[in-house]
C-alpha cells in the first residue's frame, strides 16, 4: 500500500490498528466533548510520537499538554458540579 498523507498517512498506520479506530474507542466514554477531543488528541500524538520525526520528544510534550487540558476541564467540571477534586 503506497503512502496516503490524507486517507492512510503511515504515521497513523504502523501498528495493528489504525489511530482513528483507537481514537473512536477510547473517546467514546467521555460525556464532554472537549475532554474527549483533549483525549483523542492526546492519543494521536502518543501515536505517532516515535513514526513521524526523527525525535519523539515535540509530540511526547504535545501529549502530555493535551492530557493537561482534558484533566484541568474535569477538574473544572467537578468543581461546578460540587464534587471536588480527585
């Protein structure tokens, strides 16, 4: 199968299972959407992280910046909704 940037780029394509499948699956327990794409994101880059530059360290960071907006949303979520924090 040639390289497809668009359809099937090979930095998403290298394992058993193709990212956005992993996406779809992980995501689909989250009831807020902005935490389930902070999620989704943040798998992407894990992903792709050690396939798409020659270090892994820029979406290693992007990861993990994403990781903290998804916790800093429901930390803010169960605040409002009085159950504190974890």
């Amino acid at each position: 199968m040639s390289n497809d940037n668009v359809q099937h780029p090979s930095h998403y394509t290298h394992g058993k299972y193709e990212t956005i499948d992993v996406i779809e699956d992980i995501t689909s327990g989250y009831d807020d959407g902005f935490t389930a794409h902070c999620v989704g994101t943040a798998v992407k880059y894990l992903y792709r992280a050690p396939h798409k530059h020659e270090s892994p360290l820029e979406d290693l960071r992007k990861a993990a910046k994403y990781v903290e907006f998804a916790i800093n949303r429901e930390t803010k979520r169960a605040e409002e909704n009085g159950k504190g924090t974890v």
